[in-house]
C-alpha cells in the first residue's frame, strides 16, 4: 500500500514538471558573441527551449522586461543595430503551440556605441634605413573580432590595398604612405579609415651644406650660395634636394643650391637632404647637420653713416635760411604799411589846417588890406625836437575889385629844421 502510494506520487510530480517547465530552462545566445556593436552593424539572437523540436514553439524577443520583437516560429531573429537605445538586457520567451506553456531563457546584455567605429594606425618608428623595416599596427577601441584592410600610396602612385594582409600587425620595409581599416560581421562592416603613416627610408650617403664665396662674415645686401653636397659616392647618382631654412622653400627640386640676396630674416640654419631621382618620394638622405648664417648689421659702409647727419644738417640748414627770409619780408611789409599810414595822416592835418588858415587870412584881410601871413604848421605843439618844420605862406589878392570873394593863395615850404645849439 506504501509502495504503491509512493509511486503514484512520483508519477504526479513527474507529469508537473513536464507540464509546467522550469522558467530557466531556455538559453539566449547572441552571434557575433562580442562586447559591443556600432550602428550599422547586425546581431543575431539565438533562442533554444531545450524541448522538443524548434517549430513546437513561438519566440519572443524582450529588452529590458519589455517586449522588442514579437512572437515568431523562427527561433533566430536578425537584427540591425541602427539606434544608440538599441543597448540593454535581452530575454528570450518561448511558448509551447500546444499547451502554452512558456519558458524564459537567461539575459544577455548588448552595448551599442554610438560614434562610428574608426581604426588607429601605429609605427614603431617612421624613418628606417635602407634594407630595415617597421611594425604597423592597426587597431580598434573598445571592441573584438575585426580583420584589417591596409593601404600605401606615394605622390608619384595611386592608393592601393597591400594583398594577404588581414593581421593587426604587419612589418614594411618600403617607403611610403600608410593606411588602414577594420572589416567584421555579415555582411561586412567597414569603419572609418585610419589618419596616415609616412614611412621614410634614409640613405647611408652624407650630405653637407657649404656656402659660396665663403667668407667669415656675412653682410646685409650680399649676394651668397648655398650648396647641398652629397658624399660618399653622390657624384655618382641623380638626386633630388630639399631644403630647409628661415625663408627656403621646402618642396623637391633638381638644383643643388641656392642663391639668394642677404637680408635680416636670412639670418638662421640651414639643413638639406636629398633623394634617387628613381626612387619615390619617400626614400631620401637624412637630414644635414644645420649650417648657420648670421648677417651682420654693419652691411653698411662708413660713409652712409657720414651722409644721413650731413644730409638732416642741410635740410635744416635750408629751412632756417627760408624762416629768416619770411621774417625779414614780413617786417618789411609791415614797416611799409606803417609808413603809409603816417604819411596819410600828415597830408591830411596839413590840408585842413591850410584850409582854416586861408579862412582867417580872407577874415582878416578884409579888415587891414594887403598882408602876408606866414605860419608855421607843426605835427605837434612841441617843435623842439622836430625834424622838419612845414611853412605856409597866404596872400590876399585884391586886384579884382568886382567880385565879392577874394582870392587867397597859400604856398607850403617843407625844410628841414637845424638843431639848436644849447649855450654852455
């Protein structure tokens, strides 16, 4: 009886569990399993209920406890990431098409980056010498399971993508430009292209500045050369130079030197470096070791120094000449209106006073007959300390008895007055 109870027990519990289902059992997968994805990139969810066969069920894709893709009979469900939101928790729900029973699998979490993925190139260093090589190194932030694409070019060659190279490290022993993008996913997703790495491959060749004519000093207005020399078997091969200076042009050229004329802003180093003209661009000497010019600031001779005083002293000299001049006109001028003035002024007293004085000799000549007034007309009362003394001599004509009016006549004397002698 025991036994049997036991049993039937174990039959119920058995028939619950298969009917109920545990809420764990289910598992939730993603593919590609990495960290993190950028917009533009797909995941795939994989959801397996661990029972049955797939198409006894219906799948359910949530986010954060809340439903995101809605029930289907494919259990794998291909998303594009094409929203920065689309980061969270993940959980997959299956439901039984019989029986409705539902299970809930475990979550996964899913980070999406918001900027464009962007690769980074590195180099052990950027200038090997001839027969060396150097490391590159392309890389991607914050995420896995990318393969590179790299790249060279030259000024003289088109971009082109380096063959069998999918490695993030790869060792160059050519000159050049170099690049390089990440690839991952299905269908792939490319990012950004990386900046650029110059890699320059240097000559074992010596190269020297030297100056023509080659005189200690160097004065502003000379006229100088400088010429970039390449030793050690230069004289054999084409080059190309470039120079490097305060004021020199830095592109390529096919002339050895320069010649310039020397002024302040010419003072400073000058350095050089040169390349096979059938090389490309990126396989040269290295560097010169710096020449330094300095122009002196005695470029002058003596004599200007001599010139620039005597030259102000002469213009000087000039403008105080042609003051003196002005003045002396102006007190000329001004000495002259004066005298016109005063000379006006003593015409016209003398012609009034003669006017009054023949006035009284016609009063008075009437009355006593014929006379002859003289009368001594003066600028001031006082006569002592003139210079001139001004005579006026009236006459009453009575010869024309007929006529009521009398003639007068007046004749001035103008003579110069003689000093006065004082007794002792």
């Amino acid at each position: 009886m025991g036994a049997t109870l036991l049993c039937e027990l174990g039959l119920f519990l058995l028939c619950t569990l298969l009917c109920t289902g545990h809420a764990q059992d289910a598992v939730l997968t993603i593919e590609p399993s990495w960290s993190s994805f950028f917009i533009g990139e797909f995941v795939t969810f994989k959801c397996d209920m661990n029972e049955g066969k797939d198409t006894d069920w219906w799948y359910r894709i949530s986010r954060d406890g809340r439903e995101f893709l809605s029930y289907r009979e494919n259990k794998d469900s291909k998303l594009e990431i094409i929203y920065a939101d689309y980061s969270g928790e993940y959980q997959c729900t299956g439901e039984k098409k019989i029986s409705r029973v539902t299970k809930n699998s475990n979550t996964v979490s899913v980070t999406v980056l918001a900027d464009k993925a962007r690769a980074t190139l590195t180099a052990g260093t950027t200038i090997i010498p001839v027969g060396g090589s150097v490391t590159l190194t392309c890389s991607v932030q914050s995420s896995d399971g990318w393969k590179y694409e790299w790249f060279r070019r030259t000024q003289r060659t088109s971009e082109v993508q380096i063959r069998d190279q999918q490695n993030r490290d790869i060792r160059v022993s050519q000159g050049g430009i170099y690049s390089c993008r990440g690839t991952r996913g299905n269908p792939v997703y490319y990012t950004d292209i990386s900046d650029d790495v110059t890699i320059e491959i240097t000559f074992s060749n010596k190269v020297v500045v030297k100056q023509q004519p080659n005189w200690p000093q160097i004065f502003r207005g000379e006229t100088i050369t400088l010429t970039c020399e390449v030793q050690e078997g230069g004289e054999t091969t084409e080059w190309e130079y470039e120079w490097r200076g305060p004021s020199t042009p830095t592109q390529w050229t096919h002339n050895n030197d320069v010649t310039f004329r020397v002024s302040e802003s010419s003072s400073g180093d000058y350095m050089c470096k040169s390349r096979h003209l059938r090389d490309d661009s990126y396989s040269s000497t290295e560097w010169s070791e710096a020449f330094t010019l300095s122009a002196s600031t005695a470029s002058e001779p003596e004599s200007s120094s001599f010139l620039t005083p005597l030259i102000v002293g002469l213009v000087c000299g000039i403008l105080l000449i042609l003051l003196l001049l002005l003045l002396c006109r102006f007190k000329q001028s001004k000495d002259s209106f004066f005298t016109r003035t005063r000379s006006t002024n003593q015409s016209s007293a003398m012609n009034h006073m003669i006017k009054d004085e023949a006035q009284h000799s016609r009063h008075t000549s009437t009355l006593q007959g014929d006379a002859c007034v003289y009368e001594s007309i003066k600028d001031h009362d006082d006569t002592q300390n003139d210079d001139s003394v001004l005579y006026a001599q009236v006459s009453h004509d009575k010869t024309k008895k007929d006529n009521d009016d009398t003639l007068l006549y007046a004749q001035v004397y103008y003579n110069k007055a003689k000093p006065k002698r004082h007794k002792d």
